[in-house]
C-alpha cells in the first residue's frame, strides 16, 4: 500500500523540488520517522541546499536552506562519509 502511494506521488510530482517532496513525505511514513531532509550539494565551494523537508516546524527547514558540506551538521556528515544519521530528536 505505501508503495503504491509513493508510486503515484512520484508519478505526479513535477520536477526535482516534487520528487524530493515525495520521497521526504513517504520515506518518513515508511520508516516511521517523524520528520526529514532531502538536499543535494552544488557549488563552489560546496554546500548542501535543503530542496524538500517534512515534519519540521517551519522556521527549523527555512533557517538551514543552505550551509556549507564542511559545516558539523548531520545532513553534511552524511553526505560526506555516506552512513545514514537517524536521530532520536531534534536536539541531536
């Protein structure tokens, strides 16, 4: 059933921003996360742009939009050494 729902969000999603949305909303139900990123890093020097989020209050995704990959963050730790951060709140 989720699958299926991802399917169709995915199917109807309109560009990256709708893809990442999709991914960020039904990857959150399926793991039974309460919240979640999708970002993609570009630029010289490099830095992480937050293109979907989900479950966050709406001043937490606005503040973080954009920071650099070498920032101690766990978003940029991810992305620099691939291992997965899954954090038990928001303080972490």
């Amino acid at each position: 059933r989720q699958l299926s729902a991802f399917a169709a969000a995915l199917n109807q999603a309109a560009g990256m921003d709708g893809v990442a949305r999709a991914c960020v909303v039904h990857g959150c139900a399926a793991l039974g996360a309460a919240a979640g990123v999708v970002g993609v890093v570009g630029g010289t020097p490099p830095e992480v742009r937050l293109v979907a989020s989900h479950g966050f209050a709406r001043e937490v995704p606005d503040r973080w939009r954009r920071f650099p990959l070498s920032a101690a963050v766990p978003l940029a730790d991810t992305v620099r050494d691939g291992a997965p951060r899954l954090l038990a709140t928001p303080a972490e």
